[in-house]
C-alpha cells in the first residue's frame, strides 16, 4: 500500500504480500468450486439455499454501492454543487461495487452461464428478483458510462468524453429510478416467505426498509472512503478535492443523521404494524433492538453532533457504525432471523471456503480500486479538462 | 434531446416494466383447473412401511440409496427431501403413539415457487402437477427460499448441470393413464388418488363419519390457497411436523401489493426529479439575477459615492485655494501698509 509514497521501495510489501496470498486462496478455491461444484465449496443446503455469497456479497454489496446514486442526485439533481469533487469517487465505488455483486454471483448461481435467461428469452415479471436482476443489468450499463469519462480523460479522447458528459442529467435521473426500484426490490425478494423470516424482521415495509436504509448506507460509504483516501491518498487529491472533503463529510453526516433518524421511526411503525411488540422481550427481540439502537440510533445521533459540531473524526466512526449496521441489518434478514424456527443442527454456518471466496473478491475489487484511483483521475481532476463540468 | 421528448421517452419505459409486473401480481382469485388431480394422504391409515419412497426411488429413476426401503429404523430421524428423494415419510411421538406423515411436493394450485421464479421454470399444469423445466433454470434456489413447504431440492455437487429436484406428482404417469408411483404402492390405502374436488368430498365424509377419529380440518385445503396434495390427520397437524400457521394467502398475493408500488416509482420518480431539477436550476438562476442586480446597485453605490468624494474634495481644494490667496493678499497688504507705515515715520523724523 506504500509503494507509491516510496517508489523505490519493494513492491512486496505486507498489504501487497497479504493481498497476493489472498487472491492466491481465491483462485484456488474458484477452480474448485467451477469443476467440483458448489458442495465443495460451501455449506449451502437444501433448508439454507442462500449463504454469505447472497446475504454478504449481493445484498450489502448493493447497499453499500449506494454512494453512487445519493451523491450524483445530491449534486447534479438537487444543486449542492459544493460536493461535485464527491461525485466522481462515488460513481467509481459504485460501478466496481456492481459489477462485482455480478461477479459474485457467478459463483452462487448453479448455471451461471445463463445469467442473461431472465432479461432475454424467459423472463419471470412476478418475481422480484427479475426486478432485482433487470434493474441491477441496467444500472451497471447506467454506472458503466457515468464512470467511463475518468477513462476518455485518461485517453485524452476529448470528443467522447464531451458527448458522455452531455448525459448527465439523464443518467442521473435513471440512476435514481432504477436505484430506488432494486434497492427495495432487494427487500421485497423476502416478502414471500413470511413463514421463514422472523417476525420482528419480517413486514410489509420491507421493500421501503431497504430503499431507506440505503441512503445512510451509500452517504456513510462516501464519508469512509472520503477518511480513508484522505489519509493514504493525500497526494493523489488535488486542492479541490481537499478543500471540499470537510464540506462533504459534515453534508453528508447531517443528511445521514436525517435519513438514519427517519428510518428508525419507520421500523418501529413496522413493529406496531406488526403488532410485535411482545415479542421483543423474547432473545429475538434483544438482538433486534442491539440492531436497531446500537446500529441505527447511535450512529445517527454520532452523525448530528458530528455535523453540529463539525467533528469529522466523529463523523469517519459514525460512518464505520452505519456501515456495520446495514450490514448486520442484511445479514439478520437473509441468514440470522431467515429459518430462525428450524432445530439449531439445520441452521446455517459459512463454510471456511465460502468466506475465503467472499474475502478474494472483495480484496479483488479494492485491488481493482486502488489501481483506479492510482491511474485514473478521480480523486484530482485532469489538467486538461479542469473546470470541464 | 428536449427535455418533454424525453420524458415521454422515460414515461414509455416506465409503461413496459410495469405492464406484465402489475398484470402477473394482481391479485385474481384462482381456484385451481377445475378438474386437476391431487393425491389425499390419511395419516390414520399409514403404518410407515416406506414402500411409497421405494416406489418414488424406482419410477423416478433416482439413485441407488446407502440405507435400504426396508430399513425401518430410519424412520426414528426427521428427515426431509433431498436431490436424491423426492418424498420421505417421518414418524412422529404423539403421546405414546407413532403417527406417520408423508412429505413430498404439495403442488400448490398457486404455487410459491412459480411466482419467485424469474425465468419462469415452474408452471402449475392443468394436471394438478407444479412442473419444473431445467432447460430454463438459472439456478438461483429463490424457489426453495419461497417454498413455504420446504420441498425443492438442488443438485449442489453438481458443477455444470446442477438442477433443482422435486417431487413431479409423476405427471408423465398421469398422462399415461397411471397412478402416481407412491399411490399404486401404497399397501394401505393411505393414498388416494383422484380430482382434487373429488378429493376433498372424499375427506369430508371420513370426518363426517368418524369425528372421534378425524381432527376436523382437511390440511391444504386452504393453507397457501390451497395444495393439490390434501391431508387428514387424527392428531392436531403441527404435531405431525406439518404447519398451522401458514395463513390461507396464496404466494403470489404476498408480493403484488409491493409489485404495484413499481409502476409508481417508474412513473413518479422522473416526474419529482426533473422537477427538483428545474426548482435547481430556477432558484439558481434567481440567485444569478439577484447577484448581477447587486452588483450593478453597489457599483453604481460605489460610483455615485466616488463623484461625491471627489466634488467634496474638490470643493475643499476650491476653498483651500481660496483661501490661500485671500491669506497672501491680506499678507502683502499688510506688508505694504507696514511699509507705508515705516515710510511715513521714517519722513516724520527727518522732518
């Protein structure tokens, strides 16, 4: 990771050795699970068909890539033009993050090379996880050419890039719509099993659940990265960058607040929707509220005094807490409270190697990223195009 | 493009993805293909011989099992359908009592796993049968997340061809004019094959018949919307491993409330958007405005502020001369009568 603050320095350095060894074990494991099946790799199972690779890669990677759309709507839609610098790493994280949510799947799908059935020859338009699919086919198409100019301006192809930027506003507007339709979608995917997710966890507001939480997910996203590029990528960031990255975090630690606040209301509502409220004296109920306080009401209430008393520190750690809860938030949902009636011997543990394929493609995408951020003006805008916005 | 062309364009989009979503969801009340069949399954009558599953083994063509059909003691584990059996009969304690239950598709008359399908494998043919097409399967096993029954399987050893596997309700066999597998080996008559109405007549009557001996319930008459499999049961059935609290709502209605909401981001969204975008742009274009008028106000302030200065300054510089010359004339004319003055005294004295 320091290789580039000392060029001359080695580039077997620990982060780049623990990173090789990684993708070593990744590659491994990936010839196996493609030759010896998906058995051989996983603890999946006839009552637990949907793993970390569904519950961790697809769902929060998808959460997670939701920097892309709040902030392009944030800047381009609702003019907070004072967060343009934001844009650009966003959509970068977004379109990596998509793209290998597809990756991913690959490995989960018994006949991955049929992916494009649903979108092509057979489509299924009752399920959700057609929307699901349609949408997420279409945003990544959407996120590919909102990235794209950071290439054209790398290339110097001038015309191109003119002509993408033209797009803006469409793009965005699309981005927008699709978003909101497969982030909830992602929620709805559960609502026809009310009969395996457990109540405190299952509610007719699911696909507005997820669509909600996805707002905090995608802000707090921009504000990590934003931490993290700041403090290793110092010198890749030009005075623009540098100069607006305060205003960003505390922008969007105040719009997350909002948001985080908002969407704790409305699971309690889904609890008195439910009528649920005795089952949260139950061990269920303890572990719904330690999600619901400790990962929603506190990073909001970290996010408001970051924001009031603009503490960008506090604001990187209630960043870290909001990203911690959306993921524990999904994985309750598709492994924890998912089959929480079935006898303890049937429930579902990650295989070692099922987590090892999901540490290989996410150390694979921040690879990915890293040599994006490195040769790609995204984080500095390019000399040539300054002010091209 | 102009922008009213292009929300229309958004506004066609959003007309194709929510058409068949918002058709396929609504919530139509079917009652099933009136003369499909079904199978109704007596636990009072069965006596866990397992010669169904060997029966299933056989005519479905599965593999050769560790433990042998005539291997009773197996019936001491719960067990559940797997790739390589597609039904399965468990024995439960009921105070004291062995009870047995036989586990295979239920064919749903709406099936759960036909809604969750997105490439659409499953189909409820007019059989009765809920059948499964692998030449469409993704396999992405969302119909065994959905499936409220837990009965379809998948081929998870399988590298390249992996398929999800369930009971078929033999509906090949059907076809032909045959009982399903299980049913013809059924030594007790705890099957019966038939049209699911016929059916449900049938288990009426041995409840009507028997009340002491019968629960009063016919268990997939209702749950789910209603299954092509049907039970009747001489202890409550969740005491047989089989669920009460499935509710009577078919799968599908499940999510087409959820699915309506579709058409309404589609058409809503790009609506709001654009106009937030055109609030934006307003609000910046006033702010525009409001600067240049501004600008031009505190340049003519400035202007108007500098003429008044330098006509101040001036008029000081007018009075300050003035002034001057009126102090050097008064000087001189003071020089000279001081001058006149001595001149007079000086003659006096000489005088």
């Amino acid at each position: 990771m320091s290789h580039h603050t000392t060029p001359t320095k080695s580039f077997w350095t620990p982060a780049n050795i623990i990173t090789a060894v990684i993708l070593l074990i990744g590659l491994v494991l990936t010839v196996k699970r493609f030759t010896m099946g998906i058995a051989s790799v996983s603890n999946l199972s006839d009552d637990n068909p949907w793993g970390i690779w569904i519950g961790f890669d697809l769902l929060c990677g998808v959460a997670l890539a939701a920097g892309g759309y709040t902030t392009s709507a944030a800047v381009y839609l609702f003019g907070m033009k004072q967060y343009h610098s934001a844009v650009r790493p966003a959509i970068t994280t977004a379109f990596l993050g998509y793209a290998f949510v597809v990756f991913a799947l690959m490995y989960d799908l018994g006949r991955y090379y049929r992916l494009p059935y649903p979108l092509t020859i057979y489509p299924g338009p009752t399920s959700f996880l057609f929307e699901v699919g349609l949408c997420v086919a279409l945003y990544l198409t959407v996120l590919a050419i909102e990235f794209s100019p950071a290439v054209w301006e790398a290339l110097r192809w001038k015309k191109i890039r003119h002509l993408v930027h033209g797009l803006t506003l469409i793009l965005t507007i699309f981005g927008v719509i699709l978003s909101t339709l497969h982030q909830s979608s992602l929620g709805a995917l559960y609502l026809i099993a009310p009969s395996k997710l457990h109540p405190l966890w299952y509610s007719p507001y699911l696909a507005m659940f997820f669509f909600v939480s996805s707002i905090p997910a995608g802000l707090s996203m921009v504000i990590f990265e934003g931490g993290l590029s700041h403090k290793y990528l110092h010198h890749k960031m030009d005075e623009t960058h540098l100069a607006e990255s305060s205003g960003v975090t505390l922008g969007f630690a105040k719009a997350a607040s909002v948001v985080l606040f908002a969407y704790f209301i409305l699971k309690w509502i889904g609890v008195a929707l439910g009528n649920n409220w005795s089952l949260l004296f139950t061990g269920w109920g303890a572990w719904f509220l330690f999600e619901l306080i400790g990962f929603v009401l506190v990073p909001c209430l970290m996010y408001a005094v970051a924001a009031r008393e603009k503490n960008e520190k506090l604001a990187f750690w209630a960043s870290i807490v909001t990203v911690l809860g959306i993921v524990l938030n999904r994985l309750n949902i598709s492994l924890v409270a998912f089959n929480w009636q079935l006898p303890l011997e049937s429930r579902y543990v990650p295989a070692w190697e099922e987590i090892m394929i999901t540490v290989f493609i996410v150390t694979l995408e921040i690879t990915v990223l890293r040599f994006c951020l490195h040769k790609l003006p995204i984080l500095h805008e390019h000399p040539e195009f300054k002010g091209a916005h | 493009m102009k922008r009213r062309k292009f929300i229309g364009l958004l506004a066609g989009a959003g007309a194709c993805l929510a058409a068949s979503p918002a058709a396929a969801g609504g919530a139509q009340h079917f009652e099933g293909y009136p003369d499909s069949f079904g199978v109704l399954f007596d636990s009072t009558k069965c006596i866990g011989c397992r010669k169904c599953e060997a029966a299933c083994n056989k005519v479905n063509e599965l593999p050769a099992q560790k433990i042998p059909f005539d291997d009773l003691a197996i019936l001491e584990t719960k067990r559940r359908t797997h790739h390589d059996t597609f039904t399965v009969v468990n024995k439960y304690d009921v105070d004291g009592h062995p009870v047995y239950r036989k586990i295979q598709c239920n064919h749903c008359l709406e099936p759960a796993c036909a809604s969750a399908c997105f490439v659409g494998a499953f189909v409820k043919d007019k059989t009765g049968a809920v059948h499964y097409d692998a030449k469409k399967c993704v396999g992405c096993r969302y119909c065994m997340i959905a499936c409220p029954f837990e009965i379809p399987t998948y081929e998870y050893h399988d590298p390249v061809t992996p398929r999800v596997r369930k009971c078929t309700l033999c509906q090949s066999r059907i076809e032909e004019g045959k009982l399903p597998g299980c049913v013809e080996a059924c030594p007790k008559g705890a099957l019966v094959f038939g049209r699911r109405v016929d059916l449900i007549k049938i288990a009426r009557e041995r409840i009507r018949k028997h009340p002491n001996l019968y629960v009063d319930h016919i268990y997939g008459e209702r749950e789910m919307g209603g299954t092509s499999w049907l039970y009747v049961s001489g202890v409550p059935f969740e005491r047989i491993g089989m669920r009460e609290d499935l509710g009577v709502t078919p799968a599908p209605e499940l999510t087409s409330g959820a699915l309506a909401v579709v058409p309404a981001v589609v058409g809503l969204w790009p609506v709001f958007l654009t106009g937030a975008y055109a609030l934006t742009k307003r609000r910046e274009k006033i702010a525009e405005e409001e600067r240049k008028h501004a600008v031009a106000e505190a340049v003519s302030n400035t202007e108007a502020e500098a003429a008044r200065k330098l006509k101040a300054a001036m008029d000081k510089a007018e009075r300050d001369k003035q002034a001057a010359v009126d102090r050097e004339v008064k000087k001189a004319l003071k020089e000279a009568e001081e001058a006149r003055k001595k001149a007079e005294s000086a003659e006096s004295g000489d005088q």
